[in-house]
C-alpha cells in the first residue's frame, strides 16, 4: 500500500478542487443560458408582435423564422443559417394558434434551466402558460414549487410556451 505523503495529499486536494470548480462551472453556465435564453424568448415575442401587428396579429400556423432573423430581431448568436435554436443548441419551433396567438417550442432543455424558465419573471410578462413534457398547460405565473414538480429532476426537458398574439 502507498504511503500518505504530502505529495499525494496535495495531488488528492487538487484533483478534488478540481471537480468542484468543473461541476459548479456546469451549473452556473445551466444558470445564465436559462436567462438568456428567457431574454431571447421575450425578444422573438416582441418581435413576432412588431412583425405581425399590420396584420391584425393574425399569425400562420407555421410561423418562419426567416422574419425574425431577417428583421434583426434575434441575437445573432442563436442564428443557425434559416433557424433559431435554443441555448441548448436544439431548434425553437415557432407556430401560429388559431386563437391568435403564437408558441414557441425547445427541447433538450437541462432541469436547472426548465424551472429557471418557468418561473422567470419578464418572460412570464408575455407568455400565456407553460406545457412541459407533453403535460398540461400552466397557467403564468408559475411558482418555483410547479416549475419542480413539472421539471422532475432527471434528464432533459421539451417546454411549448404559449404567447398572447398582441401586447
């Protein structure tokens, strides 16, 4: 058996701080996607109103996300030639409702960030409600006891949040 030396003391230290500073680094970085994917989804609400409002917010059933990188009204560094994608790196779907209003879509969401989503205060300002997971629709606001129990703390999450057609 090896002797306990300071050396490996040191080294076992290390490797340890290590792996603290990595997995917190994950966590922090699950944390500021989350806002800034909020902030991205309440930039494309906005845009999607500005862009439709000469037409009474009549929106098509499926919404191109040509208009709202075309117009400037998307942070570049979400663009993926012709599409939008999350912070995650998958594709929002946009869609129009016969209701007048309109939904955006993103899978592979990470649980930190799905309930992070869900009980954000300025993208509750537009949406309408949340559905995660094929669940049924919640109404905002969303309190973070909801967010946990919809967002189950395994694996990664689909959201479909609905937004009012007009402001």
């Amino acid at each position: 058996m090896e002797q306990l030396t300071a050396r490996n003391i040191v080294a076992a230290v290390t490797a340890l701080a290590i792996i603290i500073v990595v997995g917190l680094g994950f966590v922090i970085r699950g944390g500021v996607n989350a806002q800034a994917q909020a902030n991205d989804l309440v930039t494309i609400a906005q845009g999607l109103q500005a862009e439709y409002a000469n037409q009474s917010y009549v929106y098509p059933v499926i919404l191109p996300s040509a208009v709202l990188i075309n117009s400037g009204k998307v942070d570049p560094t979400i663009v993926n030639g012709t599409a939008i994608d999350s912070r995650w790196q998958t594709a929002i779907t946009l869609a129009g409702v016969a209701a007048g209003g309109f939904t955006t879509a993103l899978t592979a969401i990470p649980y930190n960030a799905c309930t992070e989503l869900l009980t954000d205060q300025s993208l509750s300002q537009y949406a309408t409600s949340f559905i995660v997971d094929s669940g049924t629709a919640a109404p905002v606001p969303i309190t973070p006891s909801v967010a946990a129990t919809a967002c189950t703390a395994t694996g990664t999450h689909s959201i479909t949040i609905a937004f009012a057609g007009h402001p």
